[in-house]
C-alpha cells in the first residue's frame, strides 16, 4: 500500500495552509491538487445569523458559501463539494417548504454528494422521498437498509469521483434511528453497523476500485463518553479511510484530527460546527508516485 501521510497546520479561522505548510521535497515533487469542501448540519439555515445573534452575528447564508465556493473553484477546478448530513429542520423555510428550498439551493451550489442524517426524516421517510426531485446531486447511504421502503434504490452505497486523474471513493455512514427518531417516521430502514459497512465499503475503494483518496461522510458524530460508535472510533477501528467528514454533534474543529487506524496510518476526520456558520476545507497534494499529503482548515462564512 503508497504511503499517506497527512500534515496538518495551525491556522487561524478563515484562513488557508498553502503549500508553505508541506515539506520541500514533497512540494518539489507535487504535481496534483485535489480540493474537498463540506458543510454539516446545515440545519435549513438559508440566510445568515442576524446582528443582534449573541454567539455568531452575520454569520452564514448559502449565499455567502456559494461565493466561496466558486472562488475556491476557480484557484482549484479539481473540487468536491459535499455534505455530511442534516440538511432539514431549524428554520421556517424547512416548516413552508418541506425541504424543497434547501435542496434546489444546494443544487445552484453544485453539491457533489451528501449523506443523510437524522433530521433529514423530520418529515417522514415519505417527505424525504417527495424532494429527491429538486436535489441534483447523489445521497449516499451505505449503512441504511431501504428496503421495503420509498427509498429503495434512491440512494448510492458508494461513488467514485475522478478529478485531474485521481480517484476519490465516496461512501455514507448514517446513525441509529432507534429511539433518536420516531420508528413511524423512518418505517421499515434497517440500520446496519456502521464498522461494519466500513471496513467493507473502504476495503472496496481502495483494494477493488484502486482509488487514491476514500472519503467517509459520517453523520455518526465526533466522540462520545459512552460506547457509541462515533468518528474516533471509526477511524482507530478501520485502514483504508484517508478522511471523515462527520456531522450530527455540532463540533466546532477548528483544524482536523489526526487519528491512527488500524494500519499504523494516519486519518483525518473533520466537522464544521452548524448552521452553514463555517465551510470545511481539505487539500490534498499528490506525488508522482501518488503518495498523498493533506491539510484543513475552516472558512469562516
């Protein structure tokens, strides 16, 4: 297996890590770049806080994060946009307009793939279905079983994306729904373990599919006190995930954890907070060989 290793920098909010941030024989040699962008439980929040907010005024909006993102877009093309769940329920366009105004705006984004998160059933796994036809991009979903249900067949185990000739795997782990979630509102979705599907899902990217980068979006949460299996433990349990893109906790990273998998190598796992407040960042560089170095940061939106 390439070696992969990850740098990570302290940076201040909102700024980025160049290259400055990369040894100098590794830079010399770097020859791609590929770009991740996240948000996570974004919560319907479609304008920014207001000024009289007492924690984060004037902060958010899609609109903002779409200029971002079309910037950042232009300095990188090779760019993924993604997010890791909660797209519904905060706000009152949620309560008009049932999802549909969140998913049309994120489809203007240009959203690469999101997975689906608790609150993304507040409406019935029926009102979720019923707004799949405004969302142009893919949910991915690896440890739901939708079965038996109006999602069957709506959603991707895993999916590959290639950016200047590199292959980045995709897949999508959600949390239990049991005593989270009404089980009227989720019907028949088994949820399946999400180590489990990982490991399984990983193994497939990597070792099948000879992808370069694999890439878990996690509504999983970062860490618990309690057994719960959570973005930590995730990345100690398993060995062919460079990065977890987690939400469900609301945990505010203000640079990415490096954790240690089961292989001996490092793995990133990264979360933005809430409410479309900040935009994750991830930059990857690649070798000729195709060994990897990555770093993070988050925009301040």
């Amino acid at each position: 297996m390439k070696r992969r290793n990850f740098i990570q920098q302290t940076a201040a909010t909102g700024a980025f890590i160049g290259l400055g941030g990369l040894s100098l024989s590794f830079a010399a040699n770097t020859k791609r770049h590929i770009t991740i962008l996240h948000t996570n439980d974004v919560h319907s929040h479609i304008e920014p806080l207001g000024p009289n907010d007492p924690r984060n005024p004037n902060m958010g909006g899609v609109a903002r994060r779409a200029t971002l993102v079309e910037n950042i877009r232009k300095e990188n093309p090779n760019t993924l946009l993604l997010d890791a769940g909660d797209i519904f329920q905060g706000t009152p366009f949620f309560n008009f307009y049932g999802g549909e105004l969140e998913f049309k705006l994120m489809s203007k984004l240009r959203y690469d793939a999101a997975t689906i998160g608790n609150h993304d059933f507040d409406n019935g796994i029926d009102g979720l279905y019923s707004q799949l036809p405004h969302a142009e991009f893919d949910f991915i979903s690896s440890n739901y079983d939708f079965s038996n249900t109006v999602m069957d067949g709506h959603t991707l185990p895993h999916k590959i994306f290639t950016k200047d000739g590199i292959r980045i795997g995709v897949f999508g782990l959600g949390i239990e729904l049991q005593g989270l979630v009404n089980d009227h509102l989720y019907k028949e979705t088994k949820y399946l373990d999400p180590i489990e599907i990982a490991t399984d899902m990983s193994r497939i990217l990597k070792e099948e599919e000879k992808c370069d980068i694999v890439i878990c979006l996690s509504h999983l949460g970062y860490e618990y006190k309690s057994e719960k299996v959570s973005d930590i433990k995730l990345a100690k349990a398993t060995k062919n995930i460079d990065l977890i893109i987690g939400g469900h906790t609301h945990t505010f990273l203000e640079k990415p954890t490096i954790e240690t998998n089961q292989a001996g190598k490092p793995v990133l796992v990264n979360q933005v907070g809430c409410f479309g407040l900040y935009l994750g960042r991830i930059d990857f560089y690649l070798d000729e060989d195709n060994n990897v170095q990555g770093e993070g940061v988050r925009i301040k939106v």
